[in-house]
C-alpha cells in the first residue's frame, strides 16, 4: 500500500504538469526555449553557417546575460538547425518539425515561406526571414507571423535602379530560375519600369548552370552596356565568367550574393575578373560609426574564427568575409528575446504580437525593430553599394550613403 | 541691501507633460540630434455640443541634416499613413508613430495620423461648448505656475525684456534670462496661458479674436445655425510684451521694479506655454521651432453599430475542452491510482 502512493502522486504530477507545459523543457537549472534555424546548409553552406551562427551566438550571449525573464523565471534559448536544402518542401518539412517540437521561433533563410508562414502561423509561431529579400514574402496584415531583418528586394532594387539609371548605361537584367532569383528579378522590372529605355534585354538563366555563354552573348547583341545579375553565386560566377571569357569588360552589378565567398572562390583563378564586381546590400555600420559593428565581428570571431573567402589577394594576404547576414540574424535574436520580456509569456501568439512593439540597439548601430503596419527592420534607405578590388570590397565613392562608409577591413 | 541674482522662468522648459501628446519624443536613438521643420495641423470634428469625436494630426518633418535618422513620436494612434509628399512610410507602434531611414541632404516626412479622440482631446487648446442658443468657445491652456515677487534692478530687466519682445517679434528662439534682486524673493503662482488665435465662423457669424494674453480667455455667441469653423493657432503674448504708455521700449518706459518682474515672468512663462502647444505631436528637433494649427469643425458622430449577439470563441472552447480533457484525465488517474493502491 505504501508503494503505491506515489506512484499515485506521479500519476497526478504528470497530469497537472501536462496541462502546464508550454513549448518549453528542463535543460539543467533553466528552462529553455527552442529556436529553430531553417536554412540551406548543404546548398549554400556559407549563408546557412552565417545564419546559424548569428543566431548561436546570440542565444549564447543571451544566455550569458541570465537568459530572458519571463513570468519571474529565467529561460536560456536552445537552437536546433534544419537544412531546407534550397528546397521549399524541405523548409516545410522542416517548419512542420519545429511547431511540432515547440518552437518559441523559426529563424529562416527565407526558401519556402508561401507555404511554411501558414504552417507556422496556425500556431502563431513567429518567423525571421534573414537573408531573402523578396517583396511578397514579409505582410504585417497578411502573413502576421513572418519578420524579417534583411535588405528586401524592394530596397536593392530600387537603389540599384536608382545608382545606374543616372550611368545612361544600358542595362541587360539576367536573373537565375532560383526562387532567390525571380523574386529578384520581379523587384528589379518593377524598379526600372519608369525607365524601359534603360533596359537593354531580359534573361532567364538556369540556376545552376555552368555555362550561360549564349545568355550573356544575347545580352551583348541586344546593345547592352551593364549586366544586371540577380541569382544564386554559381549564376554569378557563370555569367562574370561568359562575359569575361568573351573578352566583354562590361560593368557587373548584383544583389548580396555577389559578397558570397563562392563567387570568388570560382574566379580564384582570374582575379581581374571579380574587379569591378558591384553589389548591392544593407550597411554594415551606422551613423555611430564602425565601433559596434566591428565588435560584433571580432566577438563573433573569438566565438568561430575568422571566415576565410578561400581566396588571397595579389599580394597574397589571405581574404576574409565580414559576418554580414550573421549580424541579421543575431539582431533578429536580440528582439526576439526583448518581445519575450515584454510579453511575458512563452504563448507564441503572445511574443508574435509583442514583436511589433519593440526595438533593441542592432550590432551595427543601427536601430532594430518591427511595427504594427511593417515587418521589415532594414529600411530601404540602409542599402549601400560596395565594389570589388583585388578580392576585397569597400563602398563606392559617387553614392550619397555609400560615400559616407567606411571600409571594413578584409585582409589580416 | 543684499544683491542675489535670480533665474527667470525659462521660456523653453514645459509647464505640464502635455502637450506634446504622449510627452517627449525618443530623438537620440543613435546618438544624433536632427535639424528638422516640423509643421503640423490638428483637425477635430466636434460634435452639435461642441465635443471632439474624431482628432487626426498631420505631421509634416523636414529633416535637414544629412545621416541616419530613428524619431519615435509619442501619439495615441489608432493608424496612421504616409502624408502627401510623404518620401517614406511612417511606422505604427500601439503609442508611437515611427521612422527610420537615411537622409541624403533633405527629406520631407508626413505622416497622417487618425487618434484616439479621449486622448488627443483632452491635449487640444480650444474648448467649444453650445449650450442652448449660445456657443461659447475658450482657452483651454490656462495652468497655475510658480512665480516669485521681488524687487528687481530695473535696468538690465527692462534690457532683457526688450530682447525677449525683439526675438519673439522676428520669430528667433527666445533666451533666457536671469534678474538681480535685492530683497528676499517671496513665491506665488500665476494662472498662464497660451494666447490663441481664433479665427473662422461659428453659426455663420465670423470670428476673429484672440484669447488670452491679457484679453479674455472665451467669447460667447450666438449658436446660429450651430455649425463650428474655425482655426486656432497659438500666438506670442504680443499685447504683454508691448511697453506701457506708448513707449518705443521697456527701457525707455517707466515701470516700478516688482511690476516689471511680475510682466517679465508673465511673459516668459506664456512663452513656454506656446512653444507646448505649437507642437502637438511631439517635435524630433529638441531646439525646433514647430508650428501647428489646430482646426475644428462640426461634424456627425458615427452612430455605434448594434452589437452582434456573442459568438462562442473558439480558442475559448478549445481551451474548455483541453482543461475538462485533462480533468477527466487526472480523475481517470487517481481511480486507477487508488484501485493499484487498495489492491496493493
């Protein structure tokens, strides 16, 4: 009879802490949290790496702090990392995972998100998108769940229209059939559409693809001055690769992922090529100057090392990659665990509604947050153009916010 | 007798959290101070007895220096959009209307804000009543304020006087002063306003009147066919700051030393008043010069539609049904607890 008792008690315990539990578990002295990373770590490993990594660091230091106080008890955040493989079933996969295991939030490269947003969204689970920038994928009204914190679309094709237009250059659009490359490629028609006469051609390339020769060929027959390349790094590098094989020393402009290690690394072997390369992306320092950014980049090296391109420059120094997308997600992080505070709740729909209403200090100065009538937390106006020179990349001089940056050193 | 020099209220320093509604503005978000020309204008639809049902504010910015910019003005919105000529999106918080961006030379900001009229209300300047066949409208910035009485150096007073009437008159930033006593300053308190500029028709009947600065602070008249027209702005207290007996100057009027005190105090602290109320929706320029108009008009308040018949909630069932669930269960448990236990 005594034995029994508490077997009766443990019945009753679990029963009780059933009805309690949230999505959180015991994980030594504090409870946890889950945040998920969904991103491409096997097909773009340096954006799903960046990613994770942004996002572990931020948990960590987080953490470090005493966690988020929620309700008058401490909560560490745990990461766990789903490859999506580039392939939006996987990233569904992989959201249907997360909500299933309880997730507080999914951070996200941003593949598959027409279809994860509602899955995430029946349960009010809050997504960040920090790497794609397509227009439709972030809605405060319709997807109320998805955020992101990473230039949009919208933005880099808006300013790239706006630096090259005035260039009187004729500019040939090619974009890759990736999901990256014809959200891409739909901003940047509707961001040249006021000015038809400066587009030379329009091109679809398979993503993927080696050789886009005839591609580029065709853009040089239809009078083009500039090529205009928004893909995947392997379209890049093919198409800079067609050009210049041509002998065609046309100017190149791109969206971030022309910064992609692999774009270099498949030019290794012809650094002039990457020269002049001009991309588009969201500043990596604000007004403040580049004190918090470049904190950030030596706390995220302590933590991982210095990336390295793979690539030297003339001189032979070894080329290294500034934490650029890290520093979105790591951001995303640190409003995330403010919007925890502020609700004080582990209710997913809770936090989603407090993400409209905070801001945090973002790693480069730069202030981070949402709002009620916009998800977005990189304005338009935060987007600056760097060029390439012998493998490295510093702001352009004749762009009024690129002029005001300063370089971020790549070479140790 | 003892000399002790004094501050005189400071022309710059609010009597009162409000306005601006909400209270200060956040402008140093990242650690720098905008140039900005902020004009703004107030529209509040009365209803037939003179209450505001419906507040929005247009706030138009003019950001000058060149640079990243984060201003988050305090204002109970309901929603608010971009203004015309608007060079970018304001964003909404549950208190706050935002922006963030950068300025390459020169930006022109708009943002076109609906509020909640309980709030936005009770920060207007303008009080409008119809009561039976009279429409009484009044100054509604009046607050008591501590002053002091003293015997004051009459020279210097009058000098800083005339630099605070000549700064007022060419539109500059007022500055402060100080005054040299020489007996023991005994406090007070003094009801100042912000004169208001009243202008427009109330039932047909023009008005143009201002209300305050030493003139009556409400008019009454007659309620016509009860229609409210009119634009308000607040104004320097001129008439205050004139000098006595047609002199060209406070230093060349004569005026005793305490009554010379008492106008300079007057005069300041309504300063203060004005600079309050002229912006509504807080100023991103700390050392701005803002301008609002306020204007109200008589208008239908929408008459509140019946209320629906309460729909289950959903989420509420649900949770009903997942506590009797758990419930069951932990009944379920403890029979089956207690047979292993009597059996045992």
């Amino acid at each position: 009879m005594t034995r029994a008792l508490p077997i009766v008690l443990l019945v009753l315990a679990c029963t009780v802490a059933a009805a309690g539990c949230g999505g959180s578990d015991e994980s030594g002295a504090r409870k946890s949290l889950l945040v998920v990373v969904n991103a491409p770590f096997s097909k773009t490993p340096y954006v799903g790496t960046t990613i994770d990594r942004g996002v572990s660091l931020a948990a960590s230091d987080i953490n470090d702090r005493g966690g988020v106080s929620i309700g008058g008890e401490s909560y560490d955040l745990r990461v766990k990392r789903l490859d999506n493989a580039l392939s939006p079933r996987r990233a569904l996969q992989n959201v249907r995972r997360a909500v299933g295991d309880g997730a507080i939030a999914i951070v996200d490269e941003g593949t598959g998100i027409d279809a994860t947003w509602e899955v995430a969204g029946r349960d009010d689970v809050p997504i960040g998108i920090v790497y794609q920038g397509g227009e439709d994928l972030v809605d405060a009204q319709k997807r109320p769940n998805v955020y992101r914190v990473a230039p949009t679309n919208h933005g880099l094709a808006f300013r790239l229209a706006e630096y090259v237009i005035p260039k009187r250059l004729k500019v040939a659009l090619l974009h890759d059939d990736s999901g990256y490359g014809e959200s891409g490629a739909a901003s940047l028609r509707k961001a040249f559409s006021l000015n038809p006469e400066a587009i030379a051609a329009s091109i679809t390339l398979p993503a993927g693809a080696l050789d886009v020769a005839p591609q580029v060929l065709r853009a040089r027959g239809a009078g083009a001055t500039a090529l205009m390349v928004w893909g995947l790094p392997p379209t890049i590098a093919a198409a800079i690769t067609a050009a210049r094989t041509a002998g065609w020393d046309v100017p190149v402009f791109t969206p971030p992922a022309g910064a992609d290690p692999l774009v270099r690394q498949q030019l290794a072997d012809h650094p002039s090529w990457v020269d002049g390369l001009t991309f588009a992306t969201g500043r990596l320092t604000a007004e403040r100057g580049p004190g918090p950014y470049l904190a950030f980049q030596q706390r995220y090296e302590d933590a991982y090392g210095a990336e390295k391109v793979g690539v030297k420059t003339a001189a032979g120094a070894p080329v290294y990659q500034p934490p650029e997308f890290a520093m979105y997600a790591y951001d995303f992080m640190q409003v995330l665990a403010a919007a925890l505070q502020l609700a004080d709740s582990t209710d997913p729909a809770e936090v989603t509604k407090a993400l409209e209403q905070v801001s945090v200090v973002g790693v480069n100065g730069d202030e981070r947050g949402f709002n009620e009538r916009n998800h977005e937390s990189v304005v338009d106006d935060d987007v600056y153009f760097a060029r390439f020179h012998d493998m490295t990349f510093g702001p352009v001089p004749d762009d009024p916010l690129s002029a005001t940056l300063p370089v971020i050193d790549q070479v140790r | 007798m003892a000399l002790a020099t004094v501050a005189l209220p400071s022309p710059l320093n609010p009597l009162s959290t409000e306005p601006p509604v909400g209270g200060r503005p956040l402008v140093e978000v990242e650690g720098i101070i905008h140039r900005v020309l902020t004009t703004e204008e107030v529209t509040a639809r009365v209803d037939e007895r003179g209450t505001p049902f419906a507040v929005r504010a247009r706030q138009r910015l003019v950001v000058l220096t060149k640079g990243d910019y984060v201003f988050i003005v305090p204002a109970p919105v309901i929603a608010v959009d971009a203004g015309p000529g608007s060079e970018s999106s304001p964003g909404q918080r549950r208190a706050s209307i935002l922006w963030s961006g950068f300025n390459a030379g020169r930006k022109v900001l708009v943002a076109d804000a609906r509020l909640r009229p309980r709030e936005a209300a009770k920060v207007l300047p303008l009080r409008v009543e119809a009561k039976g066949s009279t429409v009484t409208i009044s100054n509604a910035t009046p607050i008591r304020s501590s002053t002091f009485t003293a015997t004051p150096q009459v020279a210097p007073l009058a000098r800083y006087l005339d630099a605070v009437r000549a700064a007022t008159l060419r539109g500059r930033l007022v500055p402060i002063g100080t005054a040299t006593i020489s007996d023991e300053p005994k406090p007070t308190h003094a009801s100042v306003e912000a004169p208001l500029h009243v202008a427009g028709t109330i039932g047909g009947r023009r008005v143009d009147v201002v209300l305050g600065d030493g003139r009556p602070l409400r008019l009454t008249v007659p309620r016509g066919d009860g229609k409210i027209d009119l634009r308000a702005e607040v104004v320097p207290p001129s008439r205050l700051l004139t000098p006595p007996g047609g002199a060209g100057s406070w230093a060349a009027a004569t005026v005793d030393g305490p009554a010379l005190l008492d106008r300079a105090q007057a005069v300041l602290l309504r300063i203060a008043r004005v600079r309050q109320y002229d912006s509504y929706l807080a100023d991103p320029d700390p050392r701005g010069n803002a301008q609002t108009t306020y204007v109200y008009r008589s208008g239908r308040r929408p008459v509140a539609a019946p209320r629906a018949a309460p729909v289950a909630d959903d989420e509420a069932g649900t949770a009903l049904v997942r506590g009797l669930l758990v419930g069951l269960g932990g009944a379920a448990a403890l029979a089956a607890g207690l047979a292993v236990w009597a059996r045992s």
